[in-house]
C-alpha cells in the first residue's frame, strides 16, 4: 500500500487534463460575464436609439416644396 500511494503522489499523469480543465472553466466564466456586459450594454443603445428615432420627423419633400430628408428635433428644419 506505500508503494502505491508513493506512485500516485509522484505520478503526474492527471495534471495536464486538469489544467485544462481548470482553464476551460475560466474561459467560459470569463465568456460568461463579457455576454452579460454586452447584453446589457446593448440593450441601453437600442433604447437611446428607439428614443432618437421615435422623436424625429421624416419629410418626404412633398410639403411647401422642402426637400426630403430625415431630421431630429434641434436641427435645421426639424420640429
């Protein structure tokens, strides 16, 4: 039985696979965390851009002769 936990201790068979292990783990943690932050940073633009686009006026050039475009709110010829 000494001479069997004497190999095991000094064996090294295993390590590799659990390095790796240990750094598959943290990669998908790491991809893990990086898709919650794009997730939620993603979600802040798309409102900033509903926002924008839902206050803003599109013309069609038709109206007192104007040429068409798209404008916001502030800028030259918007509302």
């Amino acid at each position: 039985m000494k001479k069997i936990l004497g190999t095991f201790k000094t064996s090294e068979e295993g390590a590799v696979t659990v390095d790796w292990v240990v750094l598959t783990a943290l990669i998908i943690g790491l991809a893990t965390l990086l898709y919650f932050a794009i997730s939620t940073a993603t979600v802040g633009l798309s409102g900033n851009t509903n926002t924008a686009l839902s206050s803003s006026v599109v013309s069609t050039g038709t109206s007192a002769g104007g040429s068409g475009g798209f404008t916001t709110a502030g800028t030259a010829g918007g509302n």
